[in-house]
C-alpha cells in the first residue's frame, strides 16, 4: 500500500533530506587511495548520532552498519570491511537516516583519485540517468514512465540497467511501496500523486546486468566483475513537479 505524506511531514523529510545531504558531502570529501571502508563507516555513524538523528541502515535485516560502500563490480549493500579503496577504483556510498521517525536515503559514487576516462564516463551516464528519471517524476505520470527514462537512456549509452533490484517509496519504513524499477514500459506501474515520497536510485554496469550475492551475504556485484555505478536521491511529489528532499542546497 502506498502512504501518501501530509505537508507536514514532508517538511520534517525535507530537514533530515537537508542533513543527510550534508553528511555524504563529508565522507565523499574523506574518499582517497589508502582509506579503509570500515573508517568511512565510523564517520557515517558518529555524523549522523551528532547530527541528533539515528542510523536507518544498522541493524535492518541484520546489516552491520551506518553506511553501505560498494567498490568497482560491487553494485549496493556492501557491508564496510578492512577493505582498503585502491588508485583507479570507484566507490558508491549508500547512506540513510532516520530524522523524527522518517527515513531518508541516498547514494553517489565518485572516483578514488583518477579514474579511467571510461570510468569517468560511467559516473557521468548514471547521474544523469538519475537527473532524466527525476524530469519524469509528476503527478500523473508512472513509475514505468520513470524506469522507462532511464533504461532507453543508459542504453543508448552502451551501459545496461540492472533489474534484480530497484528504488522504492520511503518514510515510516526504509522501504515502502512503490517498487521504482529502473526499465519498464511507459504507463506502467503506479501512478504518482502529490505526497508521495520515492527513491530513485539508477544502477548502471558496463558489461551484464546480471547479479550475484556478494560472499559478505548482505551486497550484490556484477556476475560478469564488470564496473558498476549507483546514484539515488528521495523525492517527493509535489502539485508542480518533484523535489529532491535530500539535497544540500
């Protein structure tokens, strides 16, 4: 069942949107060759406890941590580790929060040091896809209408969406109704109406978009080992349009 957000609690997710946003541009700014991901974890957690706000992700079906860091092939849910991110490596950063009952969630992926010029490209195609999936969001169209963007985009690209997993709405819960899928048919799927609250969060890989379960039990990578790529944002629906609540601007 989709849970349609009143005014003011869309409000209260544009404030923990505001202080998530916040939060990531700090551990992106901490990304560098020679870092481990389990520290990244440890500044995730202590940022969002001092922000007064509580961490969504530690604890939900057994996950161990505040932050999610997925390297190169891994795609999502990567359970931070002594891992050391490496020259050349792409690392997504997957965090949430949980401000006055409502969750938020979001995800960027950047380069460590420099990156392949292809690498780069990848980066590039999937913000944008994330940037053409949002134009799509407005009441009256359909999720599909969102899926629908983003995959004729990505692939028109050369890059294939992957479709074992998808966005979803969100407040009360993580993961609440609509599944967002990132591929689809126009005037597919739910319709979108003022209130509502969804992830859209394209994941993009350069060879098969076919997955495998990480051995940490908890990620997904690339059957095949090839790059991935994961941006998302919360947005709500709005009577003109979309807003992204988990923006730093």
């Amino acid at each position: 069942m989709i849970s349609i957000k009143t005014k003011k609690e869309i409000e209260t997710m544009r404030q923990g949107g505001r202080m998530l946003a916040g939060i990531l541009d700090k551990l992106l700014k901490m990304v560098r060759p020679g870092i481990a991901t389990k520290e990244l974890d440890r500044a995730a957690e202590a940022l969002i406890l001092n922000s007064g706000a509580q961490v969504a992700f530690k604890g939900y079906e057994g996950f161990p941590a505040a932050l999610c860091v997925s390297v190169n092939e891994e795609v999502v849910h990567m359970a931070p580790s002594e891992r050391i991110l490496k020259e050349g490596d792409i690392v997504t950063l997957d965090i949430g929060l949980v401000w006055q009952g409502l969750f938020l969630d979001m995800a960027r992926t950047v380069p460590v040091g420099s990156v392949a010029p292809e690498t780069a490209r990848l980066i590039r195609v999937t913000k944008k896809a994330l940037h053409y999936g949002l134009k799509k969001t407005r009441p009256g169209n359909t999720v599909g209408d969102i899926g629908n963007t983003i995959q004729r985009y990505v692939e028109s690209q050369g890059y294939q969406v992957v479709r074992e997993l998808c966005g979803h709405g969100i407040g009360k819960e993580l993961h609440e109704d609509p599944h967002v899928l990132n591929y689809g048919k126009r005037g597919d799927g739910s319709e979108l109406v003022e209130g509502m609250v969804i992830c859209i969060e394209p994941m993009v890989t350069v060879g098969d978009w076919k997955l495998k379960r990480s051995q940490d039990g908890f990620g997904y990578e690339t059957q095949d080992g090839s790059l991935s790529c994961h941006f998302e944002d919360t947005i709500a629906i709005t009577s003109r349009g979309s807003e992204v609540l988990t923006s730093s601007d």
